[in-house]
C-alpha cells in the first residue's frame, strides 16, 4: 500500500510570507492528522479532520493557520503571515478512524524554515 | 508539568547493548501506550503499541506498561546500529484519537 504523501519536502521562507503544505493519506483511511514537530520536541496535534469534517484543532493557531480537506481525501494546511517560531517539520498522518486501537501512519513531513 | 516526559538523551551504546528508554506521564485516563522510532528527515513509524498495563514482546524490543507508575519502558535487546534514531513514546486516552507524544530520545548504536 503507498504511504502518506506529503509536498513539498523542504520550504524556505521569509517571515510575514505564507506557505502551503499538502498532504495525500492512504487509501480509505478517513482520519488524518497534522503534527507540527519542532527541533529536538515530538510533535504537537495541530489539527484532526475526521472525512472533512473537524474533530480537533484547539491546538491550531487560527490567526495565522488554516486546514482543509475537502471531498475527505487530500489536505493542505497554510500559515499566512509565518512567524520565525513556525520553524518546524510538519507531519501528516492518517488512520483508518479515531478510536484508541487504530494506528497513525506518518508521512515524511515538510521542514519548513522561517528566515 | 508536561503530560508526557521522556529523557532526550542523548544516548550512546556499543552494539549488542540491552537499551532501556523511558517515559513519564501526568495523566492517569491515558490507557494506549506506544513506542514510535523515527530515523532522521522521515516520519515516526509505530513500533509497539500495548493496551493498559503488562508486557509486550515482539522480536528483540519488549515495552513495558506500568500505570500504577505512570511508568512506560522500551528496551532493545542485541541493539544494533540500524536501530540508531529518535524514540519516541506516545500515548492516548480510552476515547478519540488524539497522541500525545515526549519528546523523543536520540539513540545512537555504535559497531
């Protein structure tokens, strides 16, 4: 089965200037996750979508960061305007739902650098 | 206090080393604990997963779940230098899917 997949891989940008990451979970998996993993921390829930629909995002910076996932597939999350502390990696992740016994599998994450 | 507290490390043995990694939580309603490794520039990648408290063995990695505690272990036995990466433990509660996640170790096997 192909794995998340996550575009781009590495993103260099000034502060005040947005950015947009996407994201392609497996095949049939409804719920998918973005993790925000700063250097040297394990990542941090910003957002869970359960098919299009918002289960959590009470992590998420809502002045500057948005999620979507329209028709219950792919996802983009956008910051606009990025802040140096925005340097992270950012992870996705989908499962096949939200209970305790199903589990994540991680794409390979878009490290993102504010300069 | 963070939920979840896990030594950073980080960790250096020679190889065929027995490792321990541990974490620490606050929260007792977590009740699924799992072990996540991560290799650099990838994405975490599930190891073990064990439900409430006990043992769980699979090849030469045995978690181990002690919620009396708040207490979790991963040990590797007959460590080798491709199991150099970040471990990460993380864990959630009974309802939802929300990971909580420390902050990961830095092991690194030498040959």
């Amino acid at each position: 089965e192909a794995g998340v997949a996550q575009s781009p891989r590495y993103k260099i940008i000034e502060k005040r200037q947005s950015v947009a990451f996407w994201c392609n979970p497996i095949s049939g998996h409804a719920t998918l996750y973005w993790y925000q993993q700063i250097l040297g921390q394990g990542p941090k829930l910003l957002i869970q979508f359960q098919n299009n629909g918002v289960v959590d995002d009470s992590q998420l910076p809502k002045d500057r960061f948005s999620a979507e996932r329209l028709k219950g597939v792919d996802s983009t999350l956008k910051i606009q305007p990025a802040k140096l502390e925005d340097s992270a990696v950012y992870l996705c992740a989908s499962s096949l739902g939200a209970g305790a016994n199903y589990g994540y599998t991680f794409g390979s994450g878009t490290r993102l650098t504010v300069v | 206090q963070k939920e979840v507290e896990q030594d950073p490390g980080p960790l250096s043995v020679p190889e065929g080393a027995i490792v321990s990694l541990n974490c620490t939580y606050s929260n007792s309603a977590f009740q699924y604990f799992m072990w996540y490794r991560q290799y650099s520039r990838k994405g975490p990648e599930l190891l073990m997963y064990t439900y409430s408290s006990g043992n769980k063995e699979d090849g030469r990695f045995t978690a181990q779940v002690d919620k009396s505690s708040k207490y979790i272990s991963l040990f590797i036995r007959d460590s080798q230098p491709s199991d150099s990466a970040t471990y990460l433990c993380a864990m959630r509660r009974n309802q939802g899917g929300k990971l909580i996640f420390g902050q990961g170790t830095e092991l690194s096997v030498k040959p």
